[in-house]
C-alpha cells in the first residue's frame, strides 16, 4: 500500500529537527453546494534543518519517530526572501 503524500506550508521551524506543515484540503459542501477550505497542522521529521517558515513542502507518512511525529519531508521548495527580510537562522 502507497503512502500518502500531502502537499503543506511550513507554519513553525522552532522545534530542532521537526517542521510543523499547515495542509490545506477542499471540498464541495453537501448541502449548501460550496467550497469549503478546511486546514489541518501536521508535525513533520525535517532531518537537516532545512525548511523554514513560508515553505512549500510535501510531506509523507512514515513510522512514529516521537509522540507527535508521524509524517517526514520528502521534498521542498524554498520561498523567495525578501530584501528586507531577516534570515532564520537556527543555530
């Protein structure tokens, strides 16, 4: 059986080793016949640190790596930084 893979912006890098992705789903209401957004956060395994807030990543199940964890990056795209922006920094 194939993982799932889900598409998320990264919301949160503070956590060392761990992304936290806002994954946005949509559907067609039932009743009322529109589109809803709804948005779900997930923890993420980012092992090198890599991604930063305003990121798109693509996340994909993996086996528990601690209480919250249950998903690891897969691949990323940077955001453009602006030139007035700070960088994030983790050290």
């Amino acid at each position: 059986m194939p993982k799932r893979v889900l598409q998320g912006v990264v919301v949160s890098d503070k956590q060392d080793k761990t992304v936290v992705v806002r994954v946005e789903r949509r559907f067609t209401h039932p009743l009322l016949k529109k589109t809803v957004r709804r948005t779900k956060k997930y923890h993420a395994h980012d092992e090198a640190n890599a991604y930063s807030v305003g990121d798109i990543v693509w996340i994909e199940e993996h086996r528990p790596i601690s209480r919250t964890k249950r998903w690891a990056v897969v691949r990323g795209e940077k955001r453009n930084r602006l030139a007035g922006e700070p960088a994030a920094d983790k050290t």
